[in-house]
C-alpha cells in the first residue's frame, strides 16, 4: 500500500469540482458547493451523526440510499441546513439540479451540508449554479482540492488523501476528501467525509468496511465534546478496478478494509490536528489494557478531558489530569498498574509509575510538550490489549472562534 495524490479523484471514474455560489454572501471569494461524480452507478453507503437532532440532508440520504446505490455527491458550506424551513424540500432539490445536469436519477444523488443551524438554505443559488459546477467537473488533483476547499468552514487547511494497494491481484485505489476542525468528538462530529473507491465491492459490503472503519478511525477522535447535527462519511465504490467483486468477508475484503482503515484514519488525524484554535495533535495510545473497549474508553476520555487538553497547550506535564480522566471514564482498572508517559520528536519522558508520580526533568518535558505532535503514552498492567485516540489542545482562540460563529 502507498499513498498518492488525486484525493476524491484518485480512483478511477471519479470527477469532482468546487465552485462559489454565495451561499454566505459576505465570504465572497470561498468556494461553498462541491461536487463529486462517478462515470457509472456506485455501490454506496454512509453512516452518520449519532445526534438525535439530524439535519434535512440525513433525512435525504437515508432514503436515497436505501437501495446501496448513488452515483453523485453535492455538498454546500455556509449553511448546515437544520432545524431549518424547508429543510428536506431544499436538500430534495439540490438533488433534482444534480440529476437533471447529469441525466441520472436524483435517487442516486447523495447532499451534504455544514454551518450555521437553523437558517434557511438559499438553494437557489445553489440549483442556479449546477450546470456551471457540472461543466467544471474533471479527474484531476486541481478539482479534488477546488472541491475539498468548498467543504471547508472554520478550517484551516483542506483534508484529502488517497491510497493505492492490491486487491484480489488488481490495482485499487481509494481517495477522500473531509472536512471538520471544531464540534468533533466520539460518535462523529462536525464532519463531512466523502471516500471514493474504483474497488468491485457489494452494497452490503462497503456498508461493513465504513462501519468497521469508522469506529476505529472518525469515531476515535474530539476536538471539543459536541458532536453535530449533519455529520455525514459517505463511500462511493464504481467497481472499475475490475477486481473480482467482494460479496463475502474473504481475503480480498481485507485487503480492502486496510486501505480503507489507513485512509481514514489519515484523515480523521488531519480533522484533530486542525481542531478549532489548536496548537497541537494529542495522539493517547492506551496499551496493556484488559480488552480493546476499555483501552478505547480510557483513550477517549484522555483526549477529551478539557484539563488534559488546557495542560498540554500550557505545555504542562500535568500528568493528574490524565489520571483523573481515566478514572472518571468509566472503564474498571487498578490506577496502581498505570504507568504514563509524554512522547514527542522532542523525546520522551516517563512521568508516572504504577501510579505514583516520578520525579522527572521538567525542562525536558516542557521541551516535549511544545512539539506539535504531541503523544500521552499509558500503560495499564493488565492485559494486552491496545487503542489509540486523537485529539488537540484548547487554546484561547477556540472561544474567539465561537463566540461569533453565527455572527
């Protein structure tokens, strides 16, 4: 497996573009609409927000998927259309453009949106504009990127990748775009993923390879404990690889899973890296924990406790605070088994043993701390199991950020 560029585009038969439209009238140079096609219909699946709370696009693209099937993706900044009038009717139309510039169905158009809640969709800015987005559409890594910038809202850099492995003896390739850097936290958050795959694969199975992947990858990151109301990874496979199509959990569907995990995972750390405000990317491995689940929810609650984030953008080796979040996580242990260390390209340094503090060299920590990257390393002493969880510091400008965020 390797790395390649193209994102969305990678894959064979995929076009994409990103156009503005105006959909927030006063960022006139953003582009706010993208657009993702394939040359021929998609096995397709999607999983979503856990948020009881669901914008109109979900709604949408429950039904339009309920046959495994699309071909096209729209996806609007700006605006997150819901709890908003009209909610369902817009995202409806925004398919229908979609369909009648492709001559498809608008069954197999899937939508997307992200913003502000609670205000109208302007979708006829965004219908008007269809016919020039679709004219712009190419396979190429200019309209990966044009269309991974039109996704984006508080980010700060676009997320995309893409990988190329073997499948069944063939050449596969899997791209995406995403986007995502303040709401985030376990269960999804405020995040868009659209992944692309020229890999022969069943409905039923590229629905098992996103789920699996999903909880070990999107579903393993937080920037700041909310979780969204339009969280949407969607997965488009056309089967132009002309690999032996996957319809059983086989060796060829692992081979899938594991370009599928690496690619998520890469983008799923570039959404926690660019949380709202961040300095740093706080990647917590969790090992010799008794089962998987447990090291899962120990992680998570490190990278989620708001001291534990304010402590490493103090660069502050405030090894409590790790502490305290793994014994309020819920999971059982024995704190007298914990060791924990801070890790960075700075070095390491081991801060707790069998969980009692050490004395350490604080200069040398607060060296390690300033990194970017940034590792809190635990050892529970009780098994063999192991999880790694990502997320960012808090910083002063995550409140500055959203304090006017709908202003």
């Amino acid at each position: 497996m390797k790395f390649i560029d193209g994102g969305v585009c990678a894959a064979q038969g995929f076009k994409a573009a990103g156009l503005h439209v105006g959909v927030k009238t006063h960022k006139l140079e953003k582009k706010d609409v993208a657009l993702i096609v394939s040359d021929v219909d998609c096995s397709a699946a999607a999983v979503f927000t856990k948020n009881v709370v669901k914008a109109a696009p979900i709604h949408v693209d429950q039904l339009h998927l309920a046959d495994g099937t699309a071909r096209a993706v729209i996806a609007n900044s700006g605006n997150a259309n819901a709890c908003a009038p009209h909610g369902e009717e817009n995202a409806e139309a925004e398919c229908a453009a979609v369909a009648k510039a492709l001559g498809i169905p608008a069954g197999n158009v899937l939508v997307s949106s992200t913003g502000v809640i609670g205000q109208t969709l302007p979708v006829k800015v965004i219908e008007d504009a269809v016919p020039e987005l679709v004219s712009l559409l190419e396979s190429s890594a200019a309209a990966s990127d044009s269309a991974a910038q039109a996704i984006m809202t508080t980010d700060t850099v676009k997320k995309e990748a893409a990988v190329e492995t073997t499948v069944g003896g063939k050449t596969v390739r899997l791209g995406g775009i995403a986007k995502g850097s303040g709401m985030i936290h376990p269960n999804m958050g405020t995040m868009l993923c659209f992944l692309t795959t020229d890999c022969a694969i069943s409905a039923e199975m590229i629905k098992a390879a996103l789920v699996e992947t999903a909880n070990v990858s999107f579903n393993r990151i937080s920037v700041d404990g909310d979780t969204s109301t339009n969280d949407t990874c969607c997965v488009l496979a056309n089967g132009l690889a002309g690999n032996e199509p996957i319809t059983e959990k086989n060796a060829a569907y692992g081979e899938f899973v594991e370009a599928l995990k690496t690619l998520a995972v890469t983008l799923a750390k570039k959404m926690a890296s660019d949380g709202e405000g961040a300095k740093h990317l706080m990647t917590c491995t969790v090992e010799g924990a008794a089962d998987e689940k447990t090291a899962e929810t120990v992680a998570k609650s490190v990278i989620s406790s708001t001291l534990t984030k304010a402590a490493i953008f103090g660069a502050d080796a405030n090894w409590g605070r790790v502490l305290c979040a793994m014994g309020y996580s819920g999971a059982e242990f024995d704190p007298e088994k914990v060791d924990v260390r801070f890790a960075s390209a700075a070095g390491e340094v081991e801060v707790c043993r069998q969980g009692r503090g050490l004395n350490f060299d604080e200069a040398l920590a607060k060296k390690i701390l300033t990194e970017h990257d940034v590792e809190i390393l635990i050892h529970m002493g009780e098994g063999d199991a192991a999880c790694t969880c990502w997320g960012c510091d808090i910083t002063y400008d995550y409140i500055k950020i959203n304090g006017d965020y709908r202003t």
